[in-house]
C-alpha cells in the first residue's frame, strides 16, 4: 500500500480547557507533595541509570512512585451541598445535577508527570482534564482508558498537575462511585535544553552520538519521501508496571485510513502499556540548531495486535494532531531483498537526551553473522522473520526500538527491535547491524485491520454453534484456543456459579471461565475472562436480546509465566 496523508477529521478532538479550574482556587492545598527524585527516590534513579547503562531494551525514562498517603475519592456519601473540600479536593455544584471536583500533586523539580487512579467506578459519561502550571488541559478523557479497574491520566510537563472530573449527575448514595489515588510516574529526562533531569541524577549512559543525522538537513531529493517518515514518526512514552519507557513508531496507511500505529511488542505488548501512552508529534531541529519546542500530543491507544514471533505492535490512536501523514507498507519479501537500502526515522537517546527527528540509511544483508536465539524474546536467527542491514548513514540507540524500517518509495517493511554485534548498544559502531521484526510475518496478524474498509478488524465468529448455560443467561460464546491449530472450546457442565467454563484438547479440564457481572453502578454490564492456558485465546460473547457481540483476544504468554492475567472489560454491554 502506497502512503498518504491523515484526513483532517481524524485530527478533530476536543481541547476544551478544564471547566471550572477548581485546584487553583484560594484554599485548596495539594493533594500530595512529593520530594525531587534525587532525595525521594534515589533508589529508582539508580535503578534506571543501571538498566540503560547495561544496554537493555526499551530505553528507561523514568519510574513510577507512590503517593505519601492514597487518597479514596467518593461521591456517594455526605456531600457539600455547595462548594466545599471533599475527599482531599474542591467540590462545587455544576448545572441542575452534576458535579465537578478538582485536585493537585506536586512532584518536585520534575520534568513530566502522570498520575494513576485505581479502583475506578465512574459514570459512563463522566469527563476528565488534567492540566499543569501552563494551563494547557488534557483531555477529555473518563472510564473508555480504565484498564482492570485502573487508569493513568495524560502526562503534563513539570512538577503540577491538576485534575478535575465533571460527573453529568450526583450519584445515588451507596454507589460506590469515584477511585483511589494512589500514585504518579516521573518522567526525569530533560530539560528544555536536552539535559537530564533532576541535574545530578546521572541517568544517561555515555555513548557515541557522532553518526547521527539531523532528519531536517537530509535532500529530499536524496530521500523523497522524508517529509512524509517525519510527520508520520512519533515519540512514544508509556508504563510497563513501575517503569516509565520511550520508544519510536509510526502510522501505518489502511482502507479505512484510521490513526493505526506501528511500533515494537518489546515496546508496548500490553493493553494498560497502550493506553497509557503519551506520543509526541513534530520534534525536529532545524540545521542552524533551533528545536521546534512547538510539539503536537496525543494519549491513549487501544492495543490491537502484537506478538513476539517478527518484534510487532499495532495500536489504534483515540485521535492524532493535525498534518499527520500515513506510511504504505508491503509484505513482498523482495523489498527486503540482500542489497536493498532502506531508511529510519527514530529518537535515538544520548549524552545529551532525546535527539529530535534522526535520519539513518542501511541496507540489508544477505548472509549476516545472527545474534543468539532469544534476544529480547523473538528467535531473532530466523531470517523469514527478521531482517538484518548494515548502516549506511547515521546510527540508532536507545528509543529508537520500534521505529518503522522504508523504502525508497515510502513502504514499511519492518520494525527496529535492536543492534546486533560486538557493542549492540553502540549505533555509531558500524561493526554492529540493526535487526528489524519484517513487515511480511506480521502482515498475517494485523491484515484483518489494516484491509478492512470499516477498520475495526472484528473477526466474525467461527461457526453457528454457540454454547451457552444457565448460570449465564441470555449470553452464549464461543471460543477458540489456539496453541498449533485452533482448538473450539467446549462446555464444561461442571463448573462454579454464575460462570460458562470451557475446555480445550482435553475434556474435563476447564481452560476459560466467562462470567458475566451487574448491571453494575456505572450502567454498564461487566465482563470477565479468567484464563488457564497460556494459548492465545479468541472469544466471541453475544448478548441473545440484543444481539450485539464482543470479540476478545487475549494473546499468547510464555509456558513459564506466573501471571496468567485475564481480562476484565468495565463496559461491555447496555443491560
């Protein structure tokens, strides 16, 4: 598929500031203070300094810590019957019945800062902005970004953020509505100059940066299509458990021209990962020197397929800035043909950050020397599914992990996983060759999204036999196991309460149980998958009055992991 660019509609989103602006009122004092991160968490700036030192992927930006003192927010019980402080925030009247509750953190001295929200029970139309010193809001955002009862809000720069939830009605008492704040991640790399921050946290490993090349002083006459890799390439920031990380990755065109993304699975491989991303669009540096400090954001991304078998991830952005532009991609294994030169757009990490746009140019090799079987995960020895080239002109680091791999005519065919050789972490060492998961065994995976005219990728369910029980009426399922070739699941008659429970290859032993919960107190029936297998599991609930179906994958995981996570979705069906 041939590039192109982004509809303008794609791009249209709401940044409406914050309604009201609560946290900034005379008498509301922070919620949490918390101290810079040298005193307050040295431990974890050692840590990150050790991971990135020590070479491993993804690049460590920074690290999650724990509020002083949670803070349980509820809206169900005596409240002000004006305005008041409520619950460790200000709370006001806003319309006939709504109301609106805003609050503040403090994290001293840093660079960027998210906070997270767990035990998230909120109304379906409830809004959400979070905001900083700048006044620039975030949002709106609410329960669509709760994963298993969780959420992290959008990153705001420096050491504020404020946050302010407009709930559409006062809740019924005993509702249990509201959450638990329970922490922030820290972002500690830069400064408005590039350096990192706090000052003396030493967190950047002190690598050749020498190579690199400035993406905006590249000819388009030598790389035609660089205008088109450059608005199509972001910045990724995201959490994976109590780690912040980066990574690079780009937009992908489809018959539906939706936002789809593409980066690596050794990046983002989860769905809480997904939707707490922060992407950042337009950092380029012009040759005289200057950085465009005027960066375009987007948050939040529904994880739609990954795996480790070629290194991929493709996401679907909730919405992207305007003058994004879409890269083609091609599965033809002639277009990474021995010889063929190619060429990257990234944000490498070095000595003095993040490096703005970067251009590098390589060229595949016909018989390279392999790394060993297992590095990072992929048999990445396998040369049907990964590809390796030498480089040509400039170089990669840390945070250029997935960053799309382009032809001459502007076609992805791979995805950075990471060097190879006798310094892998040295991109400016040509002695190293980069190793790209190839475009061609991922297209099986993401061909149902990227060819599908509505864009969705629903996979119809297999057959018309559907399994049902009456510990769950008016629903029936049907699953498929897949470990090898696909296995149908089939009912399990005994089995615990209010639960269909599924088998696979051997009867008897149940594999998925499917429990259907509510209606719960934000309107909405909850669905909740638990897994005994570590198979990729597809699972089809239809929902018998309606007739509506929810399609659920919930992919393969190592035979020698321990947690066996499931799956619970907070919005699954209107009762």
């Amino acid at each position: 598929m041939s590039p192109g660019w982004l509809p303008a509609l794609r791009a249209l989103r709401s940044e409406a500031l914050p309604p009201l602006s609560l946290a900034e009122r005379g008498g509301v004092t922070p919620l949490a203070t918390l101290a810079d991160a040298v005193t307050g968490a040295g431990d974890q700036l050692a840590a990150l300094r050790a991971w990135n030192e020590s070479g491993r992927r993804p690049f460590q930006t920074g690290f999650v810590r724990p509020l002083p003192l949670e803070q349980v927010v509820r809206f169900d019980g005596e409240l002000p019957v004006g305005a008041g402080l409520h619950d460790g925030g200000l709370l006001v009247r806003s319309g006939v019945s709504g109301l609106v509750w805003g609050t503040e953190v403090d994290v001293e001295d840093a660079y960027r800062i998210k906070l997270h929200l767990r035990e998230v029970d909120l109304l379906p139309e409830t809004r959400m902005w979070v905001y900083g010193e700048s006044g620039e809001a975030k949002g709106p955002f609410g329960p669509e970004v709760v994963v298993d009862g969780g959420l992290w809000t959008p990153a705001v720069a420096g050491s504020v953020l404020r946050l302010e939830v407009e709930l559409p009605e006062t809740p019924i008492a005993d509702s249990g509505i509201g959450f638990t704040i329970d922490a922030v991640a820290e972002t500690v790399r830069l400064d408005a100059a590039g350096a990192p921050l706090p000052a003396d946290g030493g967190v950047v490993p002190k690598v050749d940066s020498s190579c690199l090349v400035n993406a905006e002083c590249v000819p388009d006459l030598d790389v035609p299509f660089i205008d088109v890799m450059q608005a199509a390439t972001a910045l990724v920031f995201f959490v994976d458990g109590s780690r912040l990380f980066v990574c690079s990755g780009g937009l992908l065109n489809s018959n539906s021209h939706l936002p789809f993304f593409l980066t690596a699975n050794h990046c983002i491989s989860t769905r809480a990962s997904a939707v707490s991303a922060d992407l950042f669009w337009d950092y380029w540096q012009e040759c005289d020197g200057e950085v465009n400090e005027d960066l375009s954001e987007s948050f939040g991304a529904e994880l739609l397929a990954t795996g480790k078998e070629s290194d991929f991830t493709l996401m679907l952005l909730d919405f992207v800035p305007p003058g994004r532009s879409l890269l083609g991609w091609t599965a033809n294994p002639e277009a990474v043909a021995a010889g063929t030169e190619l060429h990257r757009i990234s944000h490498p990490v070095g000595d003095v950050g993040i490096f703005p746009d970067t251009y590098s140019k390589h060229r595949i090799l016909e018989d390279p020397e392999t790394c060993l079987p297992g590095l990072g995960g992929p048999p990445v020895d396998d040369l049907t599914k990964f590809g390796y080239s030498e480089t040509l002109e400039g170089g990669t680091l840390g945070g250029s992990s997935g960053a799309p791999l382009i032809t001459d005519d502007g076609q992805v065919v791979g995805q950075l996983l990471g060097g190879c050789g006798p310094r892998p972490s040295e991109g400016c060492d040509r002695r190293n060759h980069d190793v790209d998961g190839l475009f061609g065994e991922t297209f099986e995976s993401v061909s149902t999204y990227l060819l599908d005219p509505d864009g969705d990728g629903f996979v119809p369910p297999p057959s018309e036999a559907w399994l049902s029980t009456p510990a769950l009426p008016g629903f029936e399922a049907q699953t498929r196991i897949v470990a090898g070739s696909p296995i149908a699941g089939n009912r399990e008659a005994d089995c615990i309460p209010e639960t269909l429970c599924l088998s696979g290859a051997l009867a008897g032993r149940s594999e998925v149980f499917i429990k259907v919960i509510g209606p719960r107190p934000n309107g909405y029936l909850w669905v909740q998958i638990s897994r005994f297998t570590p198979a990729k599991l597809e699972i089809w609930l239809r929902q018998t009055s309606s007739g509506e179906i929810n399609y659920y994958i919930l992919d393969a995981i190592g035979n020698d992991t321990v947690d066996v996570a499931g799956l619970q979705d907070r919005q699954a069906f209107v009762p």
